[in-house]
C-alpha cells in the first residue's frame, strides 16, 4: 500500500530579520505556522519544514520587492512556484487582527484560493543589475543637485568679503574653489570661517556625487549594450544555422 504524498500550499510573511512561514493543505487545513531567520539558513530550513507536510505545490510570498525579494530568488532557485502576495485587506486585518502568523496563513490561503496571479519579478538578471546601477545614478543626481542649490544659497548669503571673491563665477567653479577654502576652525563663531567651511563641505559632497554620477551611467549603458551585442549574436546564429 503506498501513502498518497498531499499538495501543499506555503505562504511567507517577510520582515528584516526573520520571515513567518505558514503551511496549508490542498484543502486549506492549516498544517502548521513557524518563524525563521530571513538567511540562507533560515531559508533551507523553511523549505525543508514546508517539504515536511508533503509536495509544495506554490508558495505566497508577501513583499518579494522588499525584505521577500532574497526568499523568493532561493525558492526560484529550486524551482518552486512562488507567488508575489499583496498585503492583506483592512476589512480581513479587522475581523482577524494583525500577527505574522496570521499574516503568512492569509498568504497562503490567498495562493491557495488564486486570489493573487502576480508573478514576481526576476531579480536574476540583467534588468536587476541596470536597476541598481540607475538607482545609484537618480541618488547621485538628486544629490549633485541639492549640493549646488545649497552652494548657490551659501553664496548669497555670505559675508560681503567672502562673496565678493565668488561673485560672478559658475558653480562649478566655485565649487572648485571652495575646496582650497582653508577655514579656522578655531573661529567658528565667526560667520566667514562657519561660511567657508560649509562651502568646503559642498564641495566634497560634488566632489562625491560626481564620479558616482558618471561611474553608475556608463557602466549601465555598458552592461546594456553587451547584452544587446549578445542577444544580435544568438539570433545571427539562429539565422545562418
């Protein structure tokens, strides 16, 4: 006689620290709930304590952009059907309250139920990586952007022996120049040694954000480009063969 292995349903509540799973059957029984450290430890032992009930069949995960978007690559990485969940409603929150494991046992009755269709996102690939890269660019940009407003008031603003030196003159220029400015530090209470070493300091921030700047955009448009020139070569191949 052999034993009849069941489906069986997960669904993951994520946090930074630790993640609570919930297990479900094929006929939304609840098998059991636990807690694991959000680690590649912790991920082993969750899919081995979900694979403990019988076949997992497709897993809810909530927040596979944020704290679930590691889980999620693991799960995928073994070839499991994971499903991106999105927060539970306020009117279920009411009737049955706010925990985790109640939180990770409404995932798993909503991928149960296919209340949730939505595929995660693949953060494995070349979209990822120019992802990050343009996030580190759009920072470095609202940055540069800042510092120059903040150059560009500081002028405005400072002692008439001070401004008179800058007066006229781009802001990059001035940037340039604020970082040879030599304030005493031992007057500080004195607004043109404050002002000088405030220009100095915006200076180091452009100083900064600039070859981040420049360094994110063109590995970004490098990275692009060769995967362009890869995929020209798989379909010129495709088209001589």
């Amino acid at each position: 006689m052999t034993t009849e292995s069941i489906g069986v349903t997960g669904g993951i509540d994520t946090h930074s620290a630790t993640h609570y799973a919930a297990a479900l059957d094929d006929v939304g029984r609840l098998l059991g709930t636990r807690e694991f450290q959000a680690d590649p430890t912790g991920y082993r032992q969750l899919l081995d304590w979900l694979a403990s009930f019988g076949t997992v069949t497709r897993i809810g995960v909530e927040g596979t952009g944020c704290y679930g978007a590691d889980v999620t690559r693991f799960l995928r990485r073994h070839h499991l059907h994971v499903i991106e969940m999105n927060r539970p409603d306020r009117r279920s929150r009411r009737v049955r309250g706010k925990s985790d494991p109640l939180d990770a046992e409404s995932a798993a009755r909503r991928a149960l139920a296919g209340e949730d269709q939505v595929t995660p996102k693949d953060t494995t690939t070349i979209v990822e990586a120019i992802r990050v890269l343009r996030i580190a660019r759009t920072g470095a940009v609202k940055s540069r952007t800042a510092a120059y407003n903040q150059l560009k008031n500081l002028i405005i603003t400072a002692p008439d022996s001070l401004r008179e030196t800058l007066r006229g003159k781009t802001l990059q220029r001035v940037a340039s120049e604020s970082a040879r400015l030599r304030p005493d530090m031992s007057r500080l209470a004195d607004p043109t040694q404050a002002t000088k070493l405030a220009l100095r300091t915006m200076s180091g921030a452009l100083a900064w954000t600039g070859p981040a700047m420049t360094c994110s955009g063109q590995i970004a448009a490098r990275i692009g480009a060769e995967s362009v020139v890869e995929a020209d070569g798989h379909l010129g191949g495709r088209a001589l063969a």
